[in-house]
C-alpha cells in the first residue's frame, strides 16, 4: 500500500481542545464555579503531600536499596517474550463487574476486570506473578509457547491483555464538587424566555457551553468552522477506514467535570481504563522500560510517593531527598509561593533551589513535554506544582483511560445529541469571519464567511485565543481585558499515526513516555483502543514536540526523524530505513497554533469568562479555571461560561425586551 499523507496546518482551523497527554492538571488561579464554595486549598494539600514525602523517606532510606537495577526494569528481550502471548476478548457485557477470582496452584488464574475477561497460565504452583511481566500485557495476533526461561521470577505464563475496572472517583470532593456544579444548571429555574445564546467553536469548551446553557432552559446556537466536531479532539477517517487525530488524547481520574460529563450522558463505559502506571523509555538502555507504579493498597498521596520512592532507575535517592528539600518552599508558603513561582521556569526554579539537573533531565523534560509541548527550560514552573498536586492529591489522579474509538462520534456526537434533544442547534461550516457591533460597542451579530448572519441574545467565543484575537473588533483592542490576550499564545504540536506490516511486541496497554528529544508520548493503538483494535499490525500513534523547529517541515523529513527515534525505542523492530518494520501508511497532522503557551508571568493575562462586554463571552482553557490546557480545562471553562450566562438572565433578559421596544417604536 503506497504511502499516505494528510496536513491539517490551517490557522483556523485550530478549535477548542486540550491537550496531551491530558497531564493538564488544576490550576490554582480560581475556584471551581464560585469563591465561596468549595475553597481550593492548594497550600494545605501541598504540604501533606510533601510532608509526607519526607516522612516516607526517612523511614525507607535505611530499608529501599539506593541502587535497585532489578526492580521495574523491561528489557526488550523480556518485552519480546511477555507480548508472544494473545488473545484479546472484547465482552461489553462483562463491563459492570469489577470482581477478581484467582486460584494459584499449578493451573490457570482467571481474572475478570471490567469489559476484557483473561487468564494467566502457570507452571509452577503458588507463583506469585512478578510485577515486570503482571503489567505488561500486550495482545498480539495469536497465542504461542513461551520461551523457556529458567529465571524464577518468570515463570512459564500466558498473560492476557485487559482493560481495568472504572476507578473509584464518584465519592471524591473534586468528583461531587462537579456533579454539584452540573446539577446548577438542571434544577435553576427555567427562565421565562430562553435566551438565545451563539457559540463560535465545536470544540470541548464550545459543547459543554452549548450543553450546560441547554441543561438550564436556554437554546444554544453551536457553530463549527469545520465538517468535523471537536476542535483539537477532532478526527477524521481514510480511505481505507482508518482513523486519524489531532492530539494522542488520555483521560485522568483527576478530570472530575470531564468524568461527569461522560456520566450525565451515560457513556461512562467509553473509558477503556488502564493499570495505575506511568512508564518511561530509557534513552541510555534502548528498547528498555523504568516504571512508576501506584499501589492501589496506599491512599493518596501515599501511593504515589511510593511509586517515587521505589523507582531508583530515573533518580538516585541523593537526588529525591534534594528534590524534596527543593520542595520545602511550596509547603511553608502555601498557595502564595505557588502563584508567584510562575515568573520561573522549570529548569530556572531548579537550579535555584539546587535540584540536580538530571533531576530536570530524567523525569521533567518528559512531564513538560506531556503538559504543554515545550521544554522545562520554557514552561512556568507553577504548571509543574500544579500537577504534581493534583495527581498526587488524588487517589486515581494519575490513572489514565484511553477512549474506546474516535473522539467526533464516541464523545462529542453525544453531546451534540444531548443539545439538539432540549432544543439547541449545532451547525457545522459556519466559519465566523466578523464580529459585527452597535453604536454602543456590543455586538450586533456574527457575520459568517457565506455571508450568513446569526444574532442571539448573547454571543460566546469559544475557539482557541489565537482565532479570537483575529476576530476582535478594532473597538475593543485597547481594552485591558482584550489586550492582555497578546501575552497568551497557543504552541505548535504535531500528531504522527504510523500503521507498520506487523504487530510490534516492544509496547504495552499504556500511554508511553518516550524521554526523546523529538517525541513527546506515544501508544500503539492498535492494542490500547478498541476501535482500532488489530490483532496483526500495529498502529503507533505519537505526539511530535516540540515541534516550533519542525511545523513548516515536510510530512517526509517529520517521518524520517520519527522512524529514527522509533529505531531507539524498538531497536529489534524497526531500524530507520525500514529495513525491519516496513510503513504501510501514515497520517500526520499539524496545528500551529495548539494549546495556549504556559510560559512564565501569562497566568494573569488568562481571562475570565465574562467580558467587560455586555452580552460577550469566552470558553476555552486558556480562560480563568483551576486546571490549565486540558480537555478539563476546556470542559470546566464552558460550565463557567454558561453559569455566568445564566446568572446574568435578566439582565439580557431586559436587554432584549428594550430592543423589542424600541424597534416596536419606530416601526
């Protein structure tokens, strides 16, 4: 099959998203719908954590070997043997039950977890499965003998690929903080007159705008640029039937408004839900993998320091202890030291506060990379502790989910649903081309490229700021509130699919941190998604970043540098020149203008949803809300957007009826 290329580099057509690898995490900058419920106590939260980062050290420093070569280490040899077994069983039937049965003595283990039924075979009785081979679970086409290995920590087994039981989150604060948020909008009272409110951007922010003002009684006009939904979770099928993305998408336990959203359109059971991991390549040992894994016997944030502290391949423990010792500040400034670390950047804040820089090299290049598409010497060092709270904060903060199939059909379609089933409209290929204003210097109405015009009673932006910056009014570029906006700017990113002629074995059920300087995350989707699901060939999906260097380069030479770096990662796979795994086709899709860019000093150019303009809004991650570029910043953005629309009702309420008389007037 010849190869394929398809480019998505068009400015506008960069609409609402967020982010990778969905490590976005809280911001501190405002509370989650209102100051005075539900405080977001960052300071406190930070400081159990920290203390009790210290407390753990103290007592496992004489207890943890400082040097432990073989504990969380896959080769690829042992990658190799482990993925030769098969067999993946899609039962949407089995996707309730969270139970787990095991019987150890010299037979089978049958293990149910949520919708994949598997079994580990064994030869030896009462063998505890070791942790290197229990979590690398990887389907491939068939099932075949293992090979004989006479270590006693890997026995003869036949492991099963599965997907995990939906974590426990529907009792968490951050979870019912925003089921109480969404249920606002269900039991306010219907307006007597539904306001008629235009929305610009199909994007995450734009439909839950469009949805939560649909919940409250109001009918929302949806415009989409684009024939696809989704703005950056967009997504688009071949030829051949395949699909291709914006953005290697992953869904945490710590997006409590994402997670209720899925709920409230009951669609929960589109999260395929993996082990509590994160997994790193080891640029220094090719083809090898360091692990952090999350005990689920450890309440946070207990859990995920042991993961830290039990991971001696990345950082030695002189390294960790000062990396604590760094870390001190945060706890006894609190909140107030957060915030004013955002005139740092990563690699700055560090250094200042004598962390190592193989600390940075080993484990912050990739998180930057994995939060925003830049490098730490680049990316605000108030993103970083941000984070680290909240996926250490919470329980499941850090476990990950891939969705089950394409994002326009299995999330944003359910949406549109939901909107269009209370009375709203979506409309896709309305590309706004002008504001339109009054005298007064509201606005008048949209005015679209095919010369339509769409007025409401209000009128929501919700595109990525670099679009709206090119749909201000003149009017109104002197306006602080607009005029701030030139310190926010979205960064480049660029999404490579690659389908191979053969099922690839170095990979696992997992989002993948490659520690490359050209790549940011991967998976192989052809295992981790069901939807995309082949037993035969792989699919390997990868976030390219940064790519500043790399966005006005050829589809080929972005091709060739990936294979390069993949040579690294599946050294006994693919080799450069394909003289190995051979390319079948590729997709790659660029978008100049991403996420905004959380560099130092921009959280206070950061908006809030309401303008200084009466009847003009804004939804977006960009916007003023405690997580930062993100698919939850983007969800939790349209809410705010919509709850400061439903509170000022009456207001455009009146405005509406002294338009009324006034035009009955002079008629």
């Amino acid at each position: 099959m010849s190869d394929q290329t398809v480019s998505v580099s068009s400015l506008d057509d960069n609409t609402q998203h967020h982010s990778l690898c969905d490590f976005n995490s809280i911001s501190s900058s405002s509370s989650c719908f209102s100051s005075s419920s539900f405080p977001f106590q960052l300071n406190l939260e930070l400081r159990s954590i920290i203390i009790s980062y210290l407390i753990l050290i103290l007592i496992l420093t004489p207890i943890l070997p400082l040097n432990d070569n073989n504990e969380k280490k896959m080769t690829s040899t042992t990658a190799s043997t482990v993925s030769s077994v098969i067999n993946r069983i899609w039962n949407s039937n089995s996707s309730n039950s969270t139970s787990t049965t095991t019987t150890t003595r010299g037979g089978t283990n049958h293990l149910l977890f949520g919708g994949f039924r598997g079994s580990i075979a064994t030869s030896s009785s009462s063998m505890l499965l070791p942790r290197s081979l229990k979590s690398h679970q990887t389907p491939t086409a068939r099932t075949t003998n293992k090979k004989k290995n006479n270590s006693p920590r890997r026995p003869n087994l036949q492991v099963v690929c599965m997907d995990y039981p939906r974590p426990e989150l529907d009792n968490t604060v951050n979870y019912l903080e925003a089921a109480y948020f969404s249920s606002s909008f269900t039991v306010s009272p219907r307006p007597n007159k539904p306001l008629t409110v235009v929305i610009a951007g199909a994007g995450l922010a734009g439909l839950s705008t469009a949805k939560y003002l649909a919940d409250a009684g109001h009918k929302p006009i949806l415009l989409e640029a684009r024939d696809v939904l989704g703005g950056k979770v967009a997504a688009w099928k071949d030829d051949d039937g395949d699909w291709y993305e914006t953005g290697l998408h992953i869904f945490f336990g710590a997006y409590p408004n994402v997670q209720n959203l899925f709920g409230e359109l009951g669609i929960s059971d589109r999260l395929q839900w993996k082990e509590h991991s994160m997994i790193f390549a080891m640029p220094s040992k090719p083809g090898e993998f360091s692990r952090f894994d999350f005990p689920d016997v450890l309440p946070a944030p207990l859990n995920g320091i042991w993961a830290i502290l039990r991971n001696n391949e990345m950082l030695t423990w002189p390294e960790k202890i000062r990396f604590a010792i760094g870390l001190l500040p945060a706890m006894v400034g609190g909140q107030a030291y957060v915030e004013a670390q955002d005139g740092f950047t990563v690699k700055d804040w560090m250094r200042k506060q004598g962390v190592p820089d193989r600390v940075t090299d080993e484990v912050f290049i990739a998180m930057s990379k994995a939060l925003n598409f830049i490098n730490p010497d680049e990316l605000s060092m108030q993103c970083i502790l941000i984070a680290l709270n909240r996926f250490l904060q919470e329980k499941h903060g850090s476990k990950m989910a891939f969705l089950d199939g394409n994002p326009p059909e299995r999330l944003c379609k359910p949406v549109v649903d939901h909107i269009e089933s209370l009375g709203g409209e979506v409309r896709l290929n309305s590309r706004i081309k002008k504001i339109e204003l009054k005298k007064d210097g509201t606005v008048k109405r949209l005015m679209l490229t095919n010369g339509d015009a769409i007025e409401g009673d209000a009128y929501v932006i919700a595109t990525p700021v670099d679009i709206l910056k090119l749909l201000i009014p003149e009017e109104w570029k002197e306006v602080g509130y607009f005029k701030r906006l030139d310190k926010l700017v979205g960064v480049p990113v660029i999404n490579v699919h690659i389908w191979f002629d053969r099922k690839l074995k170095n990979t696992y059920d997992h989002l993948l941190f490659s520690r490359s300087p050209l790549l940011s995350v991967y998976a192989d989707m052809s295992v981790t998604c069901k939807e995309y699901y082949d037993p035969n060939k792989s699919m390997l999906e990868l976030v390219f970043a940064p790519a500043e260097e790399w966005i006005s380069r050829s589809d080929s030479e972005i091709i060739e540098a990936t294979m390069q770096e993949l040579a690294k990662l599946f050294p006994d796979e693919i080799a450069a020149d394909q003289s190995k795994a051979k390319i079948l086709k590729y997709h790659i899709v660029k978008t100049p203008r991403s996420v905004y860019k959380t560099i130092p000093d921009c959280e206070p150019a950061r908006p809030l949803q309401r303008s200084p303009i009466e009847g003009f809004y804004l939804a977006g991650d960009y916007t003023k809300q405690k997580y930062l570029a993100s698919m939850e910043g983007a969800v939790l953005s349209g809410k705010l957007c919509a709850q400061a629309i439903v509170k000022d009702c009456e207001m455009l309420a009146a405005r509406v009826e002294e338009k009324t008389t006034a035009e009955a007037t002079v008629a």
